[in-house]
C-alpha cells in the first residue's frame, strides 16, 4: 500500500511538470550566419536566403518567418521560387536539387522538403557534364532548366523531378565565326523571354549567347560576345538584350532574328578605361530602365577592396559601398527598392525618395554590427519607459525611409505579445543596443553609446553617410555593419536596467563603470569620476596591464535617451566581471579579478572596497590579454598534481595481494549502496589562477546578525569557492544625503572544494526568492515573508547547497559534478506557470552546465525536476552569451549573429505562427499572353522600350529624367 500511495503521488507530480515545463527552440534572431544565396517571389512577396550551413529560411511581412534545414551537409548555392506557387527549388554546392513546399497544416504553414533529385548523366561522363551552374524556373512552373559546367541545359520537370531527355540541349550548331577562337564552356545564365515564355537565353562563360526555341528545339539566334560574360538580362519589350562581362563593361544586343549577330549595337564601360585597360571586377546583374543598377565594374588596381552596387538614374549616380562581400540583390516591383544581401547584413534602398534612403529593418537586423560582448533580458517593461525609449530611438533613426516596409508576403498570426520586453545587448565598440524582445521579430529600439564620455581617436564630426562632393566614382556608404572598434577597451561586459526606476549601470573591459538615467531632453554636461583602488594599496602588486579610460573633463552634449552621470573607474583597470544593482537603496556593487565594491550613485561616494586578489595569483596582474597562463606556472602546478598523486599513493599502499582485493571489494559494495554513483571531487588548489575573480554579486534584505533584525546586506561569490557577506546600514530617507552609507563585514563562508561560486539566491520564509528592487513599491510582488528563518542558496560549479541564516548551517545540497560530471556555467531564477491551471506558478532555478544541457531544479526543496540538451558542448560563445528569463525563456548565440530563442515554460512560448497561401491568379503561359512583369505605371511596353532606347542608344539622359522623375 505505501508502494502504490508513492507511485500515485509520483504520477501526480510528473503530470503537473508536463503542465509546467517543456522545452522548445521558438525562433531565431537576427542576420543567418554565412549567407550564400538569396531568392525572391514577387508573387508570394517572400525573400528566401540559404546559407552554406545548408539552412533555408523564409521572412515575409513582419513575424512571417520559416526556417528548414537540408539533411546534407552542404552549401545553399542557389534558391529559386517557382513562378505564382508556393514550392521553391534549391540547389547545393554537391549538386543536389531540393524541393520545398509551404504547407498548410492546422491553419498555419510549415516549410517542408518534399524532393531532392541529382543529374545522373549519360554513362560514363566526366563531372562537369551534369555540374549545375545556372537554374531557371519556368513561368509555367513546371519546368527546371539547368545549365550545367560543361555547356549542357538539362530539362527537368517538377515537382516530381523527372528529366525530360528529348527537351534537353545537348548540342547546336554553332555559327562557323564561332569555331575555334572560343569554347563554349559553362552555362553562366538562363533567362527566359518576357514575351514568349516559350524563348530562352542561354548564356555561356566564353561570351556566346545563344536564343532558343523549347518548342521547335533549335537555336534562333546566336549572339557572339567577345569577352567572358556575367550575367544577362531580357528588357520588358521582349526584343532587347544587355549583357555583362568580366572587363567592366556591360553590351547592348538586339533580337533581330538575323543570324548570327557578331558585334553588340552597344557598349558601355561605366567608369572608363584604365591606362592598361584592366577592369576585372566584373558588372553581374543590370536591371531594368529607368534604373541602371549593377555590381563591380571597378579597377581592381584602385578599388579592389570595395564591395559596391552602383545606381543610375538619369543624372542621378551613386556607388553603394557596403563593408561586406555582396552575395546577390534584386529590385522589387520594377524599381520599387533595391534588396542587397551582402555578407554580414540585408539592406533595402528605397528608389522612389529623393536620395535614395535606405529601410529601417524590422528583421534580419545584424545584431553583430559590432561584435556581441554581452547581453542582458528585462521583462515586463513599464509602459511608461518603454515609450520614453521608443521616442529615444525615433530621434536616432529620421535618416531612414518613411516608406513602409516592401515586403509583405504571409499573413502573421500569432497573438499579439502579453507583456513588453527588452534585450539588452553589448558591444566591443562600446554601444548597447536596446531590442524589442516581446515577439518573433528582434526589432531595434534604441542606440546608446558610451565613447563619448572617453577621449578616442573617434572624430565625433565623422558620418559615414557623407560623401566628398565631386568623388569619382560616387561612393557611399551604406549599411551598419561596422567589424572595427575604435579601442578595445570600450568593449560593454556588464549591464544592469532597473525597469521601475529607469537606471542603468554598464561595465566595460577596462574597469569602468558607467551609471545612466533616462532624459527625454538634450544634456550638455560633465560626468563626474571616482576611482576606486581596488588593491588597497598592497606592496608588491603592479599591474602590467591595459591603462584606463581618459574622461573628458569638458562637458558633453548627450542627446534624449539614457545619458551618464557618474563613473566609477576601478584601479587596476581590469575587466568587470560582475554587477549589481539596487536602485531602491541607490547603490551599485561591481567586482573584477581583484576584488569588489560598493558605490553610492546618489551621494557619488566610495561605500566599501574588498581586495580579493591571491597573494600567489600573478596571472591576475596581466591584464585581459593574458587569457592563458604561462608555460612555467602551468608546468609548475602540473607537476605538484603528479607529486600529489605519488604521495597519495605510497602513503595508502596495501602491503599485499589480499589486502588490495579486501579494499577492492568494500569499495565496490560501498559504491553500489549509494544512489545514484558519485564521482569523487578533489579539492581544488589554492594556487590556481584568478582565486579571486568576482564571480556574482547580490543585493538582499535578510537576517545576519540574528532571527528578529533583518539589514540589507551584499553578497560576493568568488571564483575561488569564497563568499563575502556584508552587513550595511542605510540612512533614513530624510537624511539620505546627508549621511553615509556604512558596511561591515559580517560572514565569511569557504567552500571545502574551493570550487568558483557561479550564482547567489536568499530565499524568504516561505521558500520563494527574495523580489526585485522596487517590485513590491509598485505592487508587482508580495513582500517576502520576514517570519520564521531566511535560506541562503549558494551555487558553485560543482553543487548546489542551501544554508540556514543567520547561523548559515548546512541545510542540503544538490550534487551536479558528483553525479553526472558536469559543471553550472550558468544560473537564473525562474517562475513556470501552469498550462492548464491559470492561477497556479511555481519558481525554479534554471542551470545550464558545460555539456550544454539545462536543469530547473524546485526551490527550496533543490531537487531535480526536468532537464533537456540545449547547447552544443563545444559552443564556448553560446554558453558565454546565455540569457535567461524569468518566464522561463532564453537567448544565446549560435552563430556571431544569430540569436536562439528558447523556452522551458509550457505557458509561455514566442514562436512564428503564420500563414501563407497560393497566389488565385495563374500565370499565362501562351506566347501571345501580356509580358508576366507587372509594367510600372501602367506604361506600355512600347513606350517603355522608346525612352530606353533614348537613354541607352542616344543618351538622351534628360528626356528619361522628366519621364521618370525620382519618387514617382
């Protein structure tokens, strides 16, 4: 009976956990990692980018978002949509073609792999045969043409994937001007006729370009380029041709019928001919009239280090120099904007405004513009901060288009966000960089940076956007993606925000400490500085070092936003390894490899200063690029392990065979009474490098001294298994800047294996963590319960332990290392609502180890509840970057740019729910049908054609301006 009343209990618990936790990865934020292709349907109005991981991901109007993975792990070379439905095809750099479908299922899409298919070729052919270099998707949709490396265009039909072996082109008759001087080699292009879907250009790397018949399968016409040939493209007409080539220079041909047409009837190198005539950065896309827009076309000699789309529009012409490589780009309904993929980010020109602004992305931001160092989540944003930083941002941003967004294929459907929240993001450049966190899009709010507090080589004058009057070629820059820092030492390792009171404390890598308060006016101001020796003056110490800071002594203009008012520069100026902040008691802890201490923000004074630093750690002394020890302190320490383990071994030597098997067996028999087996943790030694790191800092009002008088107190946790605890006296309000702020020393705890204290928790009477400052001012919390005994839960690397307070008894403990070998990287508290009940919540603490897996462990009772693989072991950046939240969700990095959401909690989840349907209109697939691209303006093809042949032919450049105005 007591067997079956426990496993019914038992039952009943692991239903309520199903109810409260389950781990999802939601969504990813933010620019895919090493893009390679770029797609575009204008009839879904959906961009498709792959990258050479092998992923696949879909963004349409905001929070219309897919993402799918190829099984093979290979490169996206290519994607293209077929024409008005909702499948694409995508090509892989091992020459695979894959089949992806939209498709609906319980009123949402999915994207799905319905195919994959591999050219086989005829037997025994070489690889280049069946190479796939250029793919073109039919307007029918349900033909494939694949050009291929040794000049054959295979036609396949879809979505079955079935070769079509009496359509493909296999050979022609080359006209006999041809023979000889050239081969043909591979197919670089494919481009279909927008007058008869029936014609096809089919354009080889040598310069030939031949037109085809798929009906009558013969060539019509033939068109001998002379250099080696990019890319092509069919003007609206139907009857015109421009192509592009390796030298710079893009021709102009005509469809005549005549065959073969030897010499284009036009050629144009944009920006001229160098002295020896070497212009090998090659022009690879032309669109259309009345936009000339291409890339390259530059010597390599002067601007081989520009990544650049030019623009040309009439008298109207700019170089757009992006700071990454260009994968490829495409104009959106005729002229509408220009969508360049480059690298490392995505942006979108608008064509229609004077000047040619560019988008304010609400997607594929690159939150790597400059390289994440840190980041920090707050939830639930009081609305009234939350529109003070949207008004901040706004400010930042008037040099953006005021268009609407291009892009708005799908349909979102995800409710709308329960709460507001932020993450907080910093930067080696010294910015932070303020997200909307509360749905599928990572949207940017708001820019802060703190270089201009500090004498840099910035020159605060410089704007990237300014371009010298009069340059050839135009160049301007455009983009945000910025991999340079002006100095290291800017670089932002900690953040802080206090949502209720609108401080926020940001710690850098040179021992700096910056306090910022919300200002919705312009600031003209000085930013006083108080250092604070964190060595005490200790002989024998000198640090070797990065220097600190320089604070401008003269005021600075801080424009609306979060603008400093105080700095704290800790000496040595050594990375800040830890924050905290009470913005009820207007205090700020900090803490480095050297030690920790307590600054009044509000009276601007010194509170206390705590040396942690080991006598005998010397690596601390060397500064954050010092990042591994040296060879003669490795060598030494590895040697006293050794002698350790001799000495351990001659002092327990059994002194025969007997005595070794009785040991051997008790050993066993002892190991099999415990549950589960524990490994055997040695201590470690004092002697270890960087004993004295500040590993967390907490705030908390408990009991230290006795049960009946509970003080504010700090807590310290040191990489060394030490814990500091300091009791501090505040000043009544009225006195509060009269008085000063006291602190003394009152616990000091060592852990037995000196392992490095990750996280620190004070839990009330009731069990529950201790809530956030000012929470309970503004009834977002109950007040902790001040009856009956506080617990003090200390999380180190290896276990978890709960002591009494104030005597700080052992009470229990949780041993992680012991019993699977991991170790906590990573800790936060969390609170999980129930799925099915909606007034019921528990609180857990949440554990990421070092073998990527995440706990959540009940408090106070510290017993395991679920736990899930989440992070690859060997992700150091993932694991570095984690951030939780107090709903049960997190971020962390998968790649340099990428965000990935997760989350643990059954009741909250973010994740895409969106909608895409098959356009209602066909496409006409009869050659006498009207051209499928839309005409802009409603202009008519012949009269399109004229003023093109007035701008390319006569160039009558003025006439074209008045035609097609900028902004029309």
């Amino acid at each position: 009976m007591k067997r079956f009343r426990r496993h019914g209990h038992d039952s009943q618990r692991d239903r309520l956990k199903q109810e409260l936790f389950q781990f999802n990865k939601t969504v990813e934020h933010g620019f895919p990692h090493q893009p390679s292709a770029l797609g575009f349907s204008p009839s879904l109005e959906l961009l498709a980018i792959g990258t050479r991981s092998g992923a696949i991901k879909l963004y349409g109007a905001p929070g219309v978002e897919f993402m799918g993975l190829h099984d093979e792990n290979a490169a996206v070379m290519q994607v293209h949509f077929l024409p008005h439905q909702v499948e694409l095809v995508t090509l892989l750099d091992d020459n695979s073609l894959h089949m992806w479908t939209l498709r609906a299922h319980k009123g949402v899409s999915e994207l799905l792999e319905i195919g994959r298919f591999t050219l086989s070729g005829p037997p025994g052919a070489i690889p280049s045969v069946t190479r796939v270099t250029a793919v073109l998707a039919h307007s029918s949709g349900e033909l494939l043409l694949l050009g291929t490396e040794g000049g054959h265009v295979f036609v396949v039909e879809v979505p079955g994937f079935r070769e079509l072996e009496e359509n493909n082109i296999t050979a022609f008759l080359v006209p006999e001007e041809y023979v000889g001087r050239r081969n043909l080699e591979c197919v670089e292009a494919l481009q279909e006729n927008p007058l008869n879907p029936r014609q096809v250009l089919i354009g080889y790397s040598r310069g030939l370009m031949v037109l085809w018949d798929l009906d009558r399968r013969c060539a019509i016409q033939h068109f001998l380029g002379m250099q080696q040939l990019e890319s092509v493209w069919w003007m609206e007409d139907g009857g015109n041709i421009l192509s592009s080539h390796s030298d710079g220079s893009y021709c102009h041909w005509t469809v005549t019928g005549e065959d073969p047409q030897t010499e284009p009837d036009k050629q144009e190198t944009p920006y001229g001919k160098s002295a020896i005539g070497c212009f090998d950065i090659s022009i690879t896309y032309i669109a259309f009239p009345p936009f000339l827009i291409f890339n390259g076309g530059m010597p390599r000699a002067s601007y081989g280090d520009r990544h650049c789309i030019s623009v040309v529009h009439s008298k109207a012409h700019v170089a757009l120099d992006f700071t990454s490589r260009i994968i490829d780009f495409f104009v959106i309904r005729e002229g509408d904007a220009l969508m360049v993929l480059a690298e490392e980010e995505l942006v979108v020109v608008d064509l229609q405004n004077e000047g040619w602004p560019v988008f304010h992305t609400p997607y594929l931001v690159p939150l790597h513009c400059s390289a994440i160092t840190c980041s920090h989540h707050v939830s639930a944003i009081p609305l009234k901060l939350w529109e003070r930083v949207q008004a901040a941002g706004k400010l930042q941003n008037t040099h953006y288009s005021r268009r609407p967004w291009p892009i708005n294929g799908g349909q979102n459907l995800a409710p709308d966000p329960p709460q507001r929240d932020l993450l907080l993001t910093g930067h080696e450049d010294g910015t932070v960089r303020f997200w909307d966190a509360s749905g599928v899009c990572l949207y940017p709010m708001y820019k802060l940076s703190t270089a201009a507090v500090f004498h840099t080589d910035t020159d605060p004058n410089d704007n990237m956007n300014q371009n010298t009057e009069g340059e050839w070629p135009p160049f301007r820059k455009v983009g945000c993606f910025d991999p340079y820092s002006d100095d290291p030492r800017l670089g932002i390792q900690k953040i802080h925000l206090c949502k209720y009171s609108g401080y926020l404390a940001v710690a850098g890598t040179a021992g700096q400490i910056l306090m910022l308060e919300m200002n919705d006016e312009l600031a003209c101001q000085t930013v006083e500085s108080t250092v604070v020796d964190l060595l005490q003056g200790q002989e024998g110490f000198r640090w070797k070092g990065q220097a600190r800071l320089d604070l401008r002594q003269e005021p600075v203009n801080f424009p609306p936003g979060f603008q400093p008012f105080t700095l704290v520069q800790c000496q040595p100026p050594a990375v800040v390894t830890a924050i905290a902040l009470h913005s009820e008691w207007k205090l700020v802890a900090f803490g480095t490899s050297h030690g920790f201490g307590v600054y009044d923000y509000q009276q601007k004074s010194n509170v206390l200063v705590k040396c942690t630093l080991n006598p005998s750690d010397q690596v601390a002394l060397e500064g954050p690029l010092s990042r591994v020890k040296s060879i003669k302190k490795s060598l030494r320490q590895s040697f006293r392990r050794i002698r350790r383990s001799r000495v351990s071994m001659h002092k327990h030597h059994p002194n025969n065979l007997q005595e070794i098997n009785a040991r051997l067996e008790a050993e066993a028999l002892h190991e099999m009474e415990l549950a589960p087996v524990q490994r055997k943790i040695e201590a470690r030694s004092a002697d270890d490098s960087f004993t004295g790191l500040v590993r967390t800092l907490y705030f908390a009002d408990t009991f230290l001294n006795d049960s009946y008088h509970n003080t504010p107190a700090l807590w310290a946790g040191t990489n060394g298994g030490a814990i500091f605890a300091y009791m501090l006296r505040l000043p009544p309000v009225e006195r509060r800047m009269d008085d000063q702020v006291m602190a003394y020393p009152v616990k000091e705890i060592q852990l037995m294996h000196r392992a490095p204290v990750v996280g620190l928790v004070v839990l009330d009477g009731r069990g529950a963590p201790l809530p956030e400052p000012l929470e309970v001012a503004h009834d977002l919390s109950r007040s902790p319960e001040m009856q009956g005994y506080h617990q003090l839960l200390v999380i180190s690397e290896e276990q978890l332990k709960l002591f009494t307070l104030p005597k700080v008894s052992s009470k229990a403990k949780l041993k992680l290392t012991a019993v699977d070998g991991s170790r906590v990287r990573r800790v936060g508290v969390a609170w999980f609502g129930s799925s099915r009940v909606e007034d019921y919540a528990e609180s857990g603490l949440v554990v990421l180890t070092n073998q990527g897996d995440l706990h959540v462990i009940s408090l106070p009772s510290i017993k395991m509840q679920v736990h899930y693989p989440c992070i690859r072991k060997e992700d150091v950046s993932g694991d570095r970057l984690l951030c939780l939240h107090q709903t049960g969700q997190g971020f962390y990095l998968i790649s340099p740019s990428e965000f990935e959401r997760f989350s643990l909690s059954a009741r909250w989840v973010v994740e895409p729910r969106c909608l895409v349907e098959a356009p209602s209109q066909s496409r006409p697939t009869s050659p006498s049908s009207q051209p499928y691209r839309d005409q802009l303006d409603g202009a008519s093809t012949q009269h399109r054609y004229v003023l093109m042949e007035h701008a390319l032919l006569n160039d009558e450049s003025e006439y074209m301006r008045n035609q097609w105005p900028i902004g029309t």
